[in-house]
C-alpha cells in the first residue's frame, strides 16, 4: 500500500478518526469508554498529565474532562512506570505483570542514578518501607504527603531524590499512581488498588504487548515496537511470533510493516487537535508519515512535543493554550500555508477540545 492508504489505516489503529465532535458515530466493535481505550493501547503516555487526560478525551467524542476524571475513579486503569522509565496509563488488571516484562529493564540504571542522586541502596530500600507503611490499609497519599512520610521516616528527599524514590517505589511494583485530587498526583498500594492482577506467562507477555501495539498503533515497523516497549529485538521477535496471525505484514512504500488483522473503521479523516503527547507521535520511532517537521513538533529536540493540529493524519499546525476560570484560549501556528477554509475547520477541532473543558473557546491565528 502506500504512504497515504497507510496513514489512513493509522489513524484508524489510533481511534482518531471519525471522533469530531458532532461527527461520526464510532462503531459498535470499538472502545467506548476510557476503560476501553487504554486496554486498546496497552499503554497510553501520560507523564503530562493534561495532555493525557485529552488524550482520552479526544478519543471519546463529546465526553468532558470531569466525566473522565470520574472514570479514572473505578479503579480500571491508572498511571505507572511500565516501560522506557516513563509515566503511562496502563490497564489497572495488567500493571503487574507489564512491571515485571518492561518496566524491569529501567531499574537496571537506578544504581548509577543513586550515586548520582547521593543515595544508597538502603535508604532507598527504607524509602520503600515507609511508603508502603504510610500507604498500607487503603491510603491514598498526594506527592507531597508522601514526601512528607519520607521525611518523617528519616529519609532525605531534597532535590531530585524524592522525585527518584518515588519512581523507585512504583517501578519495584510496590506503590502507583493514583487519580489527582485537585491539581496534586495521588499514590497508593498497587496490590490494594489491583487484588486481582492478571497474570500471564513471559510469552504470553510478550505475545499481548505485540497484539496491542500493533492493535494501537499499525501499521508499524518492528523498529517502532521496539522503540515502544523498550525490549529487546528478540523479545519483540517473540512477541509478534506469539501474536501469530492476529497480525499481518503489509509492505508501505516498499518498508515492511505489521497490522492487526482487524481495524475498527471510524469514518472518513478530519481535522483533530491532538495533545503534544499522544501516542499519535510518541508511539513510533519513524514520524515521516505524520509530518516532514518533527523539529517544529518537539523544539530542540528537547523531549517535550508541542499539541498538534492534524488533518488527514497529517500535522498541519501546532498549537498552545491559556486557560482561566472564564475560558480557554488557544493560539494557532501554522506549519503549512493555510485558507480561510483551514482556519475555519481548525478552530472547529479546538472547539471539541473546548467543549471537552466545558469553556468558552478563544482562537488566536497569526
């Protein structure tokens, strides 16, 4: 196929088409609540957790960002470190065992980052003790009152060590991220939020994680699940042989790529405006279908993706917003030559987004 039936396909894979507010009626065979989404994914970036919050409501037309703040609340999915040393939503049933085959791997640098950090391997083992103690019998702690039982508990967290030991905890398994309470993170026990993990053998793992991706994200190399999981080549290998037939190769503009059999059909493309990070551009290591100016999208190359403007799939502006208690009020900045007609269909994809805060929309062009 080529590059253009591909991308279609793509954003098919992603659940971002049909998903205009007014627009198409999602189909029966696809993820209709955030529960659903993010079993779709496998693993949703969240570390912003702004960003990940739209990321969800972008995908689920007319909801609001308090109905999925109050989703978040059952308790399905939540937040944690399951691979690549980076804050994803994962399906609550599955972090364990997505801890142990992925997330693993990111503990194998925590020695060097100690040392660094000017910490040992008991206080950080002790740091773990208390928070568990803190935390036991249903707690729920925000950031800063865990910071606190730290403290109290003789464990020093200035500067970047609190931030580590809490990433420590969470990576070992022990403790997650809970929704917020207001604008603070929230931790608790990771058994006691999920006294029920699913837990499937190693390759049986691997085999779901491939499934997922390819699922999510498809078409897409191996070289982007890899990227993606953080494994190695051979776990992937592994991974994508236990999917079998679930999955498919299909060759884009002469590059190999895989696909999930079967794709929801979500209706014709449109214009989106997509948060900075989605797995619409962190899912993949090759962007060029997207865009020909990932430079323009993440500014330095310094990590931090700019939210996008995209239609048909492709990026078309990026944008930024300004939010007061009376409004939202979004800049626009065009990366390609655009009509009134663009003006005119991009200020109609940030209106979902307004619409998501329950605000009254601004829109600023150059």
């Amino acid at each position: 196929m080529d590059a253009t039936t591909a991308l279609g396909l793509r954003m098919t894979s992603l659940l971002l088409r049909g998903n205009r507010l007014g627009g198409n009626t999602p189909a029966s065979n696809t993820p209709g609540d955030v529960a659903g989404i993010v079993d779709w994914f496998g693993a949703m970036q969240a570390q912003d957790v702004n960003s990940a919050l739209w990321s969800l409501g972008c995908r689920l037309p007319g909801v609001t960002l308090a109905q999925v703040n109050e989703a978040l609340e059952d308790r399905s999915v939540l937040r944690t470190w399951p691979m690549r040393g980076t804050v994803h939503f994962v399906p609550a049933a599955d972090a364990h065992w997505m801890l142990d085959l992925m997330g693993v791997r990111a503990l194998a640098g925590a020695a060097k980052r100690r040392d660094t950090l000017g910490l040992d391997e008991a206080t950080v083992d002790r740091a773990v003790d208390v928070l568990g103690a803190a935390l036991k019998g249903g707690g729920r702690l925000t950031r800063s009152e865990c910071m606190t039982a730290m403290a109290d508990g003789g464990v020093e967290v200035t500067g970047q060590r609190g931030y580590h030991l809490l990433w420590y905890a969470s990576q070992r398994g022990v403790t997650a991220i809970a929704p917020h309470v207001g604008k603070e993170q929230t931790f608790v026990l990771l058994d006691e939020w999920v006294p029920a993990p699913h837990r499937p053998s190693r390759d049986e793992a691997l085999g779901i994680i491939a499934l997922r991706y390819f699922r999510s994200h498809g078409p897409a190399t191996r070289k982007d699940f890899v990227g993606w999981t953080g494994l190695t080549a051979t776990d992937c290998r592994t991974g994508v042989a236990v999917a079998g037939d679930a999955l498919q190769p299909v060759e884009v503009d002469g590059v190999e790529m895989l696909v999930a059999a079967v794709a929801p059909d979500l209706g014709p493309g449109e214009w989106l405006a997509l948060p900075g990070f989605d797995e619409y551009m962190l899912g993949y290591k090759d962007r060029s279908l997207m865009t020909d100016d990932v430079d323009a999208i993440v500014p330095g190359g310094n990590g931090v993706f700019r939210s996008t403007l995209v239609q048909g799939g492709r990026v078309r502006a990026t944008w930024t917003r300004a939010l007061t208690r009376k409004g939202v009020t979004v800049t626009v900045e065009p990366l390609t030559s655009f009509t009134k007609r663009d003006y005119s269909d991009a200020a109609e994809a940030l209106a979902f987004y307004a619409a998501y805060l329950e605000l009254p929309l601004t829109v600023k062009n150059p």
